[in-house]
C-alpha cells in the first residue's frame, strides 16, 4: 500500500516574495489547482507534489529564463522564515549551511548534506523522496546561498564550483552572478573555499537564534516523527546511492535502528526495504539515462551493482523496456 508523503510548511516568505514579484496570489494557486486561501492559513501544508506544482506554476506565470536569479535575489532577511534567519544569524557561512542542512526540511521537501574535504566545504542538494528536483529550483537555492553569503559579509563571495545534474540553458547570467561557470555532473552541489565560509558575518545574532533554536528543534522533531518511515528509507537511499551505499544496514544505521526492525516496521506499512530499493533505483536510473550520457556499466555502478547485466535485468522486470530503449525514446521526445 502507498503511503501518503511527508508533508511541509510553506515559508512564511512566499506571499511577500510573490508581491515583490508582481505575481498574483490568486492566480498563482488557480494554476496549481490549489486552495485559494492556502496562503493565509497559519500554517499552510503541502506535500512534495503539490509543493513542486506551486513551484512550476510560477516558473509559467513569471516565464523568464533568468527566473532563479530574480527569486534569489530577491529574498530578504525581513521576510525570511525561522530556518533561514537561523542561519542569516549565523557567525559565519559555515555555521548557516549546518544550520539550512539541519532545518531546510522543515519549509521545504529538500535535503541537504554538508561535506568538509581538501579546503572546501559543499553542500548538495536532495529531494526528500523520490521526485527530482527542477532545474531553477535548485539553481535558485545556489543563488539564494551566494546572495545570503554577500550580504552577511558584505563581499563578493564567489563559489568554487556550482554543479548542476541539468544546467540550464541561458548560462551567462548565471555564469556572472557566480562568478565561476555552472557545470554538469551527477549530483546538484555547490562549493565554496573553506576560508570564505569562515569570514564572520555581520549579521551574527546568537541571542536571536537562541529564541529560534528551541521552536526549530521542536518542529523537525514532530516532522520526524510525522513521516512515514516508507519515506525516510527513500529519502536515505536516494541521497546514499550516489554513495555506492545501498544496503539495509546502511539505511538502518542513518536512520540510528536495526536492520531487522526496520524490515519489521516496512512490514507493518504495507511495504519491503527491497521494494523502496527498486522504485528509488527505477527513479534514479531513469534520470541518468535521460539526462546524462552515462553508459549502462556507469550507471549500474552509481546505482549499486557489480555487474552491468544485472542492472540491465533488473530494469527491465521494473519497467519492462531495456535501459537502450528507454534512452532513445526519450530522445525521440
């Protein structure tokens, strides 16, 4: 049996960033098939479908190829929920990018894994299930990391590398506002120079964050608590394949239980650990057959096999098409 997706809290931003936008509330929910007061509940939900509609519709609505430049940009720290003025009060960049992987979850249906490695420090960009992220999505959160960097410090940080799965096609403005150009590889990341993200922030406010802190804490508890473990195991093995870590007891320790209890609570939701395997392999092969250039024995190492055969098998009992003919019809379209 299905079970239902997470759900998130939307910003609070949202409805002061589609003002300083000039898009209509009413229209942008009219296109998404959404409730016309979604916007002015407390606390307005969605779950990763849904919120991701939202997000297309006003890609539609704004129709311009630098749409992720202007959203990032734009956000400000008067209309940033908790989780971002968590970090915007943070000491340095390096504290507000532990801070946004530790808190993001909580406003939207994205995760982020923060690395420390040969003088850089990368953050790389997740969905919290099965679906893929948008292009100007994620390129709007890189600009929103930059754009936050430059106005806590008031200097011109510039990433080491910003790297995209799909890059988009109108590159120069990207390429000036980065500073660096954007680059195409298996996972969405963004890289800055170690000594950049230790430059203090002027905006520092620990008492502030020490109001925060206690109500973040709180609500990325319920939020745990709240989702189904279904979508936890594939939120981890999406994030940990790229890893070449797939197995049941890598997923159970992440996730800090036993191997064995875990199969028993999969069980109990009407599902298997080999089951949300599959679908996550099916989803993630899909993407890099039609948006990369990966081999079939490339591809079937990324996603956990010795042998190329056996993904070439695999993919075709889960789908019923061979990974070549995959490929070319969605070349075809």
């Amino acid at each position: 049996m299905k079970q239902p997706a997470a759900k998130f809290t939307i910003d609070i931003g949202w409805a002061g960033l589609l003002q300083t936008l000039g898009v209509k509330t009413e229209d942008l929910l009219r296109h998404a098939g959404l409730p016309q007061g979604l916007l002015s509940q407390a606390s307005p939900q969605l779950d990763s479908e849904a919120y991701f509609r939202l997000w297309s519709s006003l890609e539609d609505l704004m129709d311009v190829p630098e749409m992720a430049l202007t959203i990032g940009q734009a956000l400000t720290p008067e209309g940033f929920s908790p989780p971002l003025f968590a970090a915007f009060c943070s000491p340095n960049l390096k504290v507000a990018l532990e801070r946004l992987s530790t808190y993001k979850p909580l406003i939207c249906p994205m995760t982020m894994t923060l690395a420390e490695e040969d003088g850089h420090v990368s953050l790389t960009l997740n969905m919290a299930d099965h679906w893929e992220l948008p292009t100007s999505f994620v390129l709007m959160e890189n600009v929103f990391l930059v754009h936050l960097a430059r106005l806590a410090t008031r200097r011109e940080i510039q990433p080491a590398r910003v790297v995209l799965r799909s890059p988009p096609n109108a590159l120069s403005a990207y390429r000036s506002f980065f500073g660096v150009s954007v680059s195409q590889g298996d996972v969405n990341r963004i890289v800055f120079r170690k000594e950049d993200t230790e430059i203090p922030f002027l905006s520092v406010n620990n008492a502030m964050f020490e109001v925060f802190e206690p109500v973040l804490k709180k609500r990325l508890s319920e939020l745990e608590q709240d989702a189904a473990l279904r979508d936890r195991v594939r939120a981890a093995l999406t994030e940990m394949l790229a890893g070449g870590q797939s197995g049941i007891a890598d997923v159970a320790d992440r996730l800090a239980m036993s191997a064995r209890t875990l199969q028993r609570k999969l069980s109990q939701e009407g599902t298997s650990f080999q089951e949300i395997l599959n679908e996550v392999r099916t989803d993630v092969a899909r993407i890099y057959l039609t948006k990369t250039r990966y081999s079939n024995a490339e591809i079937a190492f990324l996603l956990g096999y010795d042998d190329p055969n056996s993904f070439v098998r695999a993919f075709h009992g889960w789908t019923g098409a061979t990974p070549d003919a995959s490929r070319q019809a969605a070349r075809i379209s």
